[in-house]
C-alpha cells in the first residue's frame, strides 16, 4: 500500500481569497497597512513570517492570534479545491492508498479547510515547513509528497520520499525543476496520469 502526501495551500486548497480577506480584515482592526497581494504571492511559510514584513516582532505574537481567531470564519468558507485535486486523492484511493495533509497552516484550520472541502484524507499535520514536514512523512511511510514550494522538494527529501511538485503556487515549472524536484506538473489535473505510470514502473533491483 502506498501513501502520498500532499501540501495544503495552493496544492490542494486555493487559498487566496480567504488569504487576503483575512489578512484584510487583521489590517482594518489592528490599523496595519498591508497589501494583500504581496502576502499572496509568496504563501507558503508559517504565518509569523509573512506578518515579519507589516510589523514589528513584538507585534507579531498577538496578531497572529487574532488572524487564527477570525481564519475559520472569513477564510475557511471561502476556501476551493485546487484544479485536479479531487481527483488526485480519487487516484490514490482508488489505487488502495494513504492520502495525509502536512501542512504549514496550523493544524486546527488545517483540518477545517480540509473537512469544509470533503477532501476524504487519513491524517493532518500542521504548522510545519521545509524539512521540518520530513518527520511525518517519514513516520507515516510516505512514498512521495506533493507540493508547490521548493520548501516542499525540501520536505520530501527529509521525508525520504519522492518530491512531486505542482506549478500552481509562487514558482514556475522551471524554477521547481532548478530546485530540485523529482516531477514536476502543471496542476493535480496530470497528477493522475503521473501516479498510474509511476506506480507501473518497476522496482530498482
């Protein structure tokens, strides 16, 4: 039985207007300028960097408290499925496979956008990044992981798993193949074609 990990946010989740509207609303009640686009086009560290940039780091404890107090409300709802991603956990299901969510939301929203999307998955883990996502995916046996950021081909390797990525969150197909990954895909649309080939290979003798 095989298991495929996947990221969250802009793998299986679009994320980016819930994003925005939350970190719209933080701005109007904490009276902090921040523009909404840049904070989507570089998603995927911990929540405590991206507000590093808005504000000073004494700042930043209590903020990020009250961006997670209103996240299930404003982002959660507004929360899709990525193009393919349905799909994607179909083809691993499907095959007799684990499908587990490791994440760099916390664990708490993770498993609400993931509930409130119906994306039927064995296990979330949150509030990781980078290589620090390896010790799940070890844990869990994981095969390979799929994401969008480099940080996730970093991720799969401390994982000891194969490093699929998608070219649907801050970097192109280029850059995702210059860092690194095993497999590179436009979306979760080719995802299930890549899955079917890669689980007919043979294995290395």
């Amino acid at each position: 039985m095989c298991t495929i990990g996947f990221d969250l946010d802009l793998t299986l989740a679009d994320t980016r207007a819930g994003i925005g509207a939350t970190f719209e609303e933080l701005s109007r009640r904490l009276g902090v300028p921040v523009d909404t686009d840049a904070v989507i086009s570089r998603l995927g560290p911990p929540l405590e960097t991206e507000l590093a940039y808005w504000m000073p780091a004494e700042e930043i404890p209590a903020a990020a408290d009250l961006y997670r107090e209103l996240y299930p409300r404003i982002a959660v709802p507004a929360t899709t499925t990525m193009p393919g991603a349905r799909e994607a956990v179909a083809a691993v299901r499907e095959a007799g496979g684990r499908v587990i969510v490791v994440t760099g939301k916390n664990t708490a929203d993770a498993k609400r956008t993931v509930a409130a999307l119906d994306l039927h998955v064995d296990a979330v883990e949150g509030a990781l990044f980078g290589a620090g996502k390896g010790v799940p995916l070890a844990s869990f046996g994981a095969d390979a992981y799929v994401g969008d950021h480099v940080a996730d081909i970093a991720a799969a390797r401390a994982g000891d798993a194969v490093s699929v990525t998608v070219a649907t969150g801050p970097y192109t197909a280029g850059e995702l193949r210059e860092h690194g990954a095993d497999v590179v895909l436009a979306d979760l649309r080719e995802f299930g074609a890549w899955f079917r080939r890669w689980r007919a290979e043979p294995p290395l003798a």
